[in-house]
C-alpha cells in the first residue's frame, strides 16, 4: 500500500509539472496561390535553436515553450522571410495563420558571378 501511495504522489507530481508549458500551432499560406499551404515552410522561435516546418496541409506545431514572448520567424524559399511576435500561456494553444509572399529578385544580384576562368580543367568563378 505505501508503495502504491508513493506512486501515485510521483504520478500526480509528474502530471502536474507537464502543464506548465505552452505551444504554437498553426498555418502558413501561399498568399500568391489563391492561399494554398506552403508544404515544408520553416518556422523558428528567433534566438534559439527552436524550429518546426509545415506539414501537406500547412500545419506546425512548436510545443514544450515556457510561459512568455517570442518572435516567430516563418520562411520558404523563393518568398519573403516574416516575424511574428505571438505570447504563449501554459496549458492554451497559441493559434495563428500566417501567409508569405513570393520575394522579388533583381538582374545584379543574379549576376555576380562576372567572369570564370579555366586552368588545367578547374573552374574558379570571381565574385563581385
């Protein structure tokens, strides 16, 4: 019986502990595509190691966050790079729907490369 008793107080505990962390789900869309997911978008908490990336549908889910602030940063390539700020509470769910747009790229930064020169059947490019 004082074993039983024992487990039950460290299951309690145990519980008890694992609600004190909050998380962020959520959607990102392709604003450019009528809002269609963007399937393995990147999502980040910024400063930290933290990061997820969408599903088929667009979701994400960043869990086991403590109780505060965080900026998110949401990313895919060929499109704008976004923050979000979003404030995450123990026990709810922060919901958010996010939508990125195509990014926009100029003549000179794809011609950086000017000249390549060849030797003994090596290439080496020269960067502006």
């Amino acid at each position: 019986m004082k074993y039983a008793f024992t487990l039950f107080i460290l299951a309690f505990t145990s519980l008890g502990f694992s609600q004190n962390t909050g998380m962020v789900v959520g959607k990102i869309m392709d604003n450019e595509l009528q809002n269609r997911p963007l399937v393995f978008a990147d999502v980040a908490i910024k400063g930290t190691s933290i990061k997820s990336n969408t599903d088929a549908t667009g979701l994400f889910v960043i869990e086991n966050l403590k109780d505060g602030d965080y900026t998110l940063v949401y990313s895919f390539v060929g499109y704008e790079t976004q923050e979000l700020n979003v404030k995450v509470v123990s026990g709810q769910p922060t919901e958010v729907k996010l939508g990125l747009s195509a990014t926009t790229v100029s003549l000179l930064e794809l011609a950086s490369i000017t000249s390549v020169a060849q030797k003994d059947d090596k290439t080496a490019s020269v960067l502006n």
